[in-house]
C-alpha cells in the first residue's frame, strides 16, 4: 500500500452512496446546472471588464483595491 490511504466503500457513509447514486442518474444538462455555485465576489463584480496594460499595473490595482481574502494579492 502507499502513502494514500485506501478507502472501501464500508468507510462511505449510506447516505453518500445514495446521493451520489442519485445525482449520477440525473441528465448532464442538470447536474452542470447545480455543480456550479454563483458567488458575489466584491468589486471584482463591479464592473463589466478591467484592463491593465502590463500584469504590474494589475496586481498593484489588486493590491489596493481587492480584499485580501479573495487571494488576488502579491
């Protein structure tokens, strides 16, 4: 065995076998249209489009403008 731990379905729960069994059977269409979650993402949502003439000028405007949870800081 190698340093990934093996995992059996006895150490799945039920419950997440079912789900996922259910979420399998339903059509693709459906399931892109649930797997993907809309997040509001503060001032980069703001405006329609940016453009910065060199990645400098970028990742300054990130610096000062962007909260720093958003990981976008240098």
């Amino acid at each position: 065995m190698n340093d990934v731990e093996q995992t059996t379905s006895n150490d799945i729960p039920s419950e997440w076998i079912a789900e996922f069994d259910a979420a399998a059977r339903r059509p693709l269409a459906q399931r892109l249209r649930y797997a993907f979650i809309r997040t509001y993402k503060p001032v980069l949502d703001d405006a329609p489009y940016r453009s910065f003439d060199s990645m400098s000028q970028y990742r300054a405007w990130c610096d000062r403008h962007l909260p720093i949870w958003l990981g976008y800081h240098s």
